[in-house]
C-alpha cells in the first residue's frame, strides 16, 4: 500500500525498503535507547540489572514542569527513572531507559503479535537456563524454547518471556 502520498514506482520502492532519490538521511543518526515505562521504576531497572548485567548511568532522572509537559503532552506529569546500559556494546552505547509516571495511562498488555514495539532481545549463551532465571526472578512465560533454522543455515534457538511488568523479551543464542 502506497505511503505519504506516493504512487506507482516510488510506492514499490518504499514497499522493498529502497530509499528514494529525494530522501536523505539524517545526519549524524544513530540508536540511542528504548524506554519502557514502568509501575515501579526501582524494581523493573533490579530485574535488568541482576538478570541481565545492564548498569545504571547516572544520574537518576526526575523531571517536572512545562518543559516535560510540552514534550510529553501529559499535562502535570513528573517522570522519574534511570538510564542502564545494555551489556556488550561498551561504555557509550544504547541504554535501556526506565521511567515511571506520576500520571500513567491504562496499560495494554504487550503481545508478540501487537503492531508497534513488539520486544527487546537479550543474547545469552543459555536460553533455557535464562528462561529459568527470568521465571524465578517473577517473570512469566510467553511461548516454550524453540530452534528455527535461517535460508542460510544458521540456528537461533530462542524464547519469549515477560519481564515482572509484563513487557516481552526474547532471549536468544545464534549457533
């Protein structure tokens, strides 16, 4: 289906992932973090920290007042949380960022099928035995521990499970 506005050849173009002649890039882009917000801040960012080995990056953040209200569209809101870093990728790379609201609206509860963000993944060496420290550590299930095999022969044996908020996580182990 065309996007934007845009027909016939550029729609295909955009439906195969090519980026069209007069579209740039941004400069200077790169990932910088996913936010989950939280019920309870404090003990979503222990569960990444002890599971997981993410590290806080100081300092905690607290935010309130009109600057947050207009970036956020939540009027009245205050946010506090942390910022952890994802372990493997050094001391500048992308952090998973824990918020909770003073303001929060009605949860949905996350589906691996939903549109928009679906999970984040973790690789680890074993994933049964993750599975088992995520379930003891009070998170759920979502799906049991499969293999599926790429067109190229590679493995990934891989499961679902939910964080103790309910957020979904794959943990996974390429061989």
């Amino acid at each position: 289906m065309p996007r934007r506005g845009f027909a016939g050849r550029e729609a295909a173009a955009l439906r195969v992932g090519s980026i069209l002649p007069d579209m740039s890039r941004i400069e200077g882009a790169r990932y910088g973090h996913t936010n989950l917000i939280a019920r309870d801040w404090r003990a979503l960012a222990s569960f990444y920290e002890s599971l997981f080995g993410c590290e806080p990056v100081p300092p905690e953040r607290d935010y309130q007042g009109p600057a947050l209200d207009a970036g956020t569209a939540v009027p009245g809101a205050r946010v506090r949380g942390v910022h952890l870093r994802l372990p493997g990728h050094g001391a500048t790379g992308p952090t998973l960022e824990i918020y909770s609201y003073s303001v929060a609206a009605a949860a949905v509860r996350p589906e691996v099928n939903r549109a928009g963000l679906g999970h984040i993944a973790f690789a680890v060496a074993d994933v049964a035995a993750a599975r088992r420290a995520v379930l003891e550590a009070g998170g759920s299930s979502v799906g049991e521990v499969v293999t599926l095999e790429t067109a190229a022969g590679a493995r990934v044996t891989w499961c679902y499970v939910r964080d103790p908020e309910g957020n979904i996580v794959e943990l996974q182990s390429w061989a």
